[in-house]
C-alpha cells in the first residue's frame, strides 16, 4: 500500500485550514450575528458553507480520513463551473455577480494539486466496498 507523504498531508492539513480560516472570516459572523431572517437559498448556503468549515476542523487532525469532504468541495465548484460559468461566459452574459461567484469558485484550483490521487485511487475506486448484507 502506498503511504501519503508527510508533505502531502501538511498540504492537506494547509487545505483545511485555509477552509477554516477563510470561512471563519467570511461565514460565521453572519451565522452567529444574523440580524434580520435570510431568503431561503442564502441561508441554505450559509449553513452548508458553516458545516462546511466546522468539518474541515476534523481534517487538521484526521487529513485523510477528511477527503471526501474536498472532493465534494472539488466536485460541486466544477460542476458548477462547468454548468452554469462557462454557458453564460460563452454566450457574453456574465454580470458582476456571477463573474464574483466564479472568482471564488476558482478557488478550488489548488484542491488537484493537493490531494494524493494515488491514495484516492486505491481506497475510493480500487478498493473492494463495504458489504451490502
């Protein structure tokens, strides 16, 4: 079995901090001063992003144990990209708002260049799963 570097799972372990911190910062003083009631999708999104951060807490200590949490990072960002970025910057109809949004979701360019695919490989995809009955 191959063993994740030390190096990578100080990447790892930057990767969630920086989660964390920057989520911190942005996220959590609304969620703990909310002043007046959110629309419905913005408080869905601030309280995914608020469990978001609080679980990559978890990836400071267990950083392997913790991935699918980045891919799930990795995955919905370039999805959203993909499905909803690049048909409106082909088409020329990106607002600011949208071209804020994908700024921020471009973010998630560094989660590849962290995550030892090698790992992912052989635990996610190579690995036989867990029994059924």
């Amino acid at each position: 079995m191959n063993e994740v570097s030390l190096f990578r799972l100080y990447l790892l372990r930057a990767m969630y901090l920086l989660i964390v911190v920057g989520l911190s910062i942005v996220v959590w003083p609304g969620v703990i001063h909310q002043e007046e009631p959110w629309e419905l999708m913005e408080g869905v999104v601030a309280c995914m992003l608020a469990a978001f951060s609080a679980l990559s807490v978890l990836g400071l200590r267990y950083p392997l144990q913790m991935l699918p949490l980045l891919l799930w990072e990795l995955v919905w960002k370039s999805i959203w990209l993909i499905v909803v970025a690049l048909p409106l910057w082909f088409s020329g109809q990106m607002d600011e708002s949208t071209w804020a949004t994908a700024s921020e979701v471009l973010v998630a360019a560094i989660i590849p260049f962290v995550i030892p695919w090698r790992y992912v490989f052989e635990h996610y995809v190579k690995k036989s799963g867990d029994r059924w009955r």
